[in-house]
C-alpha cells in the first residue's frame, strides 16, 4: 500500500462548511472551557480581583 501525501488537483471541497464550522466551535468551546477549569482550580490568587 502506499501512501498518496500530495495534494489533490480537485476543486471541490472535501468536507461541508457546516461539519468544519462545528469542529471550529467545538474545539474553541472545549480550549474556553479547559482554561476556565485551569483558572477554577488554581491555588493562586493572583488572577482573581481583589474585592
């Protein structure tokens, strides 16, 4: 078997605008997401707002 790496000369398009934009946001949403747990449960305070 070999492996086929170079690019296609086909002008349309492999994956629908739908399925690429729901991978977009679900990859932001979970990064958003990862950073708010990071922040939650951090021992420092220095990121917190002093009241």
């Amino acid at each position: 078997m070999t492996w086929d790496t170079l690019p296609t000369s086909s002008t349309h398009s492999t994956f629908s605008d739908k399925l690429m934009m729901f991978h977009i946001t679900a990859l932001t949403g979970a990064s958003v997401s990862h950073y708010g747990t990071s922040m939650g449960s951090s021992p420092r305070r220095e990121h917190r707002r002093k009241l």
